[in-house]
C-alpha cells in the first residue's frame, strides 16, 4: 500500500516537474519568437533604412555624372562657338585690311585724307597750328591738305603707321587726333570681339 502511495506521488512529482519545465519552454519559444518578431522588423527597417541610402546614393552619383557630362559637352560648345567666332573675326579684320591696304591707291584717298584732316582739326577748334603725320608714301599729299585748312599752319612728317591716314599734333594744346586706318582696324576688331562675346566666356561659365 505504501508503495502504491510513494509511486503516487512520485508520479505527480514527476508531472509537475514537466509542466513546469513545459511552460517554461513555452515562455522561453514566445520570448523567442518575440526577439524573432523584434529581430525581423528591426532587419527589415535597417534594409529599407539602407535600401533608401543607396538609392540617394546612386541618384546622386548618377545626377553628379550628368551634371559633369551636360558641364562638358557646355564647355565643348562654347569653345567650338568662340573658336568659329574668333575664326569670323579673323577673316573679317583680315578682308578689312586688305581693303584698306589698296585703297590709297584709289582716286579717292586725296578728298578721304581732306575730309580726316578737317575733321581731327574740328576736334580742337581755335588750334593755330598742328604738325600732321602722314605715310612716306603720302607726304605728296600736303599741298592739297593745306588748301583743305587754310586758317591753320600745318607742318607735315612721316608717321610710322602702315595703312594710311593721318595723325594730327595740336604742340599748342598737347593733344592728338588719330584718324590712321590702323587704328580704325583695331577698332572694328575690338568692336567686333565686344559684339559677338569673344573672350568673354568663362571659361566656368558662365
């Protein structure tokens, strides 16, 4: 009978001990599958976190590289418009010149350099005497030229210009009239390049 008894409570022991190692199991599987929940939802943020990282990332690596290409091909075409510019001026200043160099060969260089000298002279008016330059090759020229300006005396020299013209010198009043075809080219060049932006682009720029 005691034996009955000993196996009787040996067996509720026994179960006891199970159910509290079962229960036990089952508080450590939920708080496992909780860490598991807390894990995965913390892995799928980081990822999502990271995910959102690399595609601003690579957005802004992509936008970087065509930013530079745009830049680039900008760049490319502003030189191949300053160069075609440039190229326009050069043919242009060129053409001009060769005009100018033939024409005090032409009938109407004479009546050009009277209406120059009258007009250098109506620069500084009351002027009793001016020393005006002239080429070698148009030292020929001053008799009529003091015929265009009777009421001032004119003394003439060779003036290291190529083109043609005239210098005007006023010793009186310190002051000189440039009316040379040379400085008229230079001129129209520096007119030229201000209009059409040679040698303005910035070279960043803008």
């Amino acid at each position: 009978m005691e034996e009955v008894k000993s196996k009787g409570k040996l067996k509720g022991f026994t179960n006891a001990i199970l159910s509290a190692a079962q229960a036990k199991a089952e508080a450590v599987r939920a708080e496992a599958d909780e860490h598991e929940k807390a894990s995965i939802a913390e892995y799928r943020e980081r990822s999502k976190a990271e995910g959102a990282r690399k595609l601003a990332q690579s957005v802004a690596e992509v936008r970087a590289k065509e930013d530079k290409r745009v830049m680039t091909e900008t760049l490319a075409a502003r030189r191949s418009i300053l160069a075609l510019r440039e190229e326009c001026q050069r043919e242009v200043v060129s053409d001009v010149r060769e005009r100018l160099r033939s024409y005090p060969d032409s009938p109407e260089y004479a009546g050009v350099l009277d209406k120059l000298l009258v007009r250098g002279l109506a620069a500084v008016p009351g002027a009793k005497r001016a020393r005006v330059l002239l080429r070698s090759e148009d030292i020929s020229h001053k008799l009529h030229l003091k015929a265009a300006a009777p009421e001032v005396e004119l003394s003439f020299a060779e003036g290291f210009f190529d083109l043609g013209g005239l210098i005007i010198d006023f010793p009186d009043e310190h002051r000189r009239a440039d009316l040379t075809f040379d400085t008229a080219l230079d001129d129209l060049a520096g007119n030229f390049a201000e209009a059409t932006g040679i040698g303005m682009e910035g070279t960043d720029g803008q």
